[in-house]
C-alpha cells in the first residue's frame, strides 16, 4: 500500500488554519530527500542528547543551527528529569552511542517561574524544580540550580557521560556554560 505523504493528507479539510500551515509547510522543510531517505535506511547517529525546556522560544536545532539526524531532543517544563526523560537519555547512551548531553536551561524560563511564584503548588513538575532550586529567587540562578540539580541525577545513573550545562538567554541568543560553583 502506497504512502501518502502527512503533508498532503486532508490539508484542505482542515477547519484549522494554522494546522493546515503546518501540513502544507512539511514538505516544503528544504530537507533534502536523498539524505532523508539515507537517514531511513542508515538509521540515527546523533552526536548528542539535548534536554531542554519544552518553551516555544527555545528550540535547539535552530539555536545550534543543524539539521535532521544530528540532535537527539529531550523537551520539558523547565528541562525538568523524569523517569521517562531518565529511560530516553538511557537509550541514546546504550543504544545509539550518544556519550555527551547537553543540559540547557534558558531565562526567562515559565516553569521557574511557576515554581517561584507559588512555593505550594502541588504539581510534580513544579516540585521537582522546588526541589532543585530550595530558596533561590532570582529566576535565572534558579534555572542555573535546576540545571546543575539534572546535571548530577543523570551522572549518579550514567557516570561515563559527558554532561554539559548551558544557559540560554531568550534576550539575545547568547549560550553561557554553567559550572557548580
């Protein structure tokens, strides 16, 4: 049975205008089809596991400028560590060889946010970052402390990986390497 490609899928059905720019725009990502067909057949090298926030102005394949294949991308509410985050990191260790990942925190960060504004929300995103950031109130030494909080978690499970902490400013695009004072 032939494939149609998503992106040609029930595009004029759609009730909705910006899913309907989304599909008509997917074929239309400049990926070129030989490479991608070569990325079906060869399978995925990344060169790193990238957690960061699941935030809409932080997307790493265009803050790092690469492509298809090179990036493999964890994203959640403040590049918060979860069981499921854990098992992916895990997999693109010991299954892909993936053996550096980068954990990038960003200002202007909304879970740190949430965490800071309300010291009693009982959402566990929100707890896990209470439980990173302890008393801290500056909103960006609070991502920073969130970070570093993943940074050791992944190495108490992986201590073979190479684990790097960056900063992204949402401002001006710059990226400050973090270290445990």
């Amino acid at each position: 049975m032939e494939r149609k490609p998503f992106s040609k899928y029930n595009v004029h059905e759609m009730n909705d205008p910006f899913l309907s720019r989304l599909l008509s725009n997917a074929s239309a990502n400049g990926v070129d089809a030989s490479f991608r067909r070569d990325l079906a057949i060869h399978g995925q090298h990344p060169n790193a596991v990238i957690l960061c926030c699941s935030d809409s102005r932080v997307s790493p394949e265009v803050i790092f400028n690469v492509g298809l294949g090179e990036l493999f991308v964890i994203r959640t509410a403040g590049n918060t560590l979860g069981e499921n985050e854990y098992r992916s990191i895990e997999y693109a260790y010991h299954h892909l060889g993936v053996k550096r990942l980068i954990v990038m925190a960003h200002t202007h960060c909304g879970a740190i946010g949430a965490a800071l504004s309300d010291p009693s929300d009982e959402n566990p995103l929100i707890c896990c970052i209470h439980q990173h950031i302890k008393d801290e109130r500056d909103p960006d030494e609070a991502s920073k402390l969130n970070a570093l909080k993943v940074k050791e978690e992944v190495l108490q499970r992986l201590p073979d990986l190479s684990v790097y902490v960056l900063l992204y400013d949402i401002e001006d695009g710059s990226l400050n390497t973090i270290e445990k004072e």
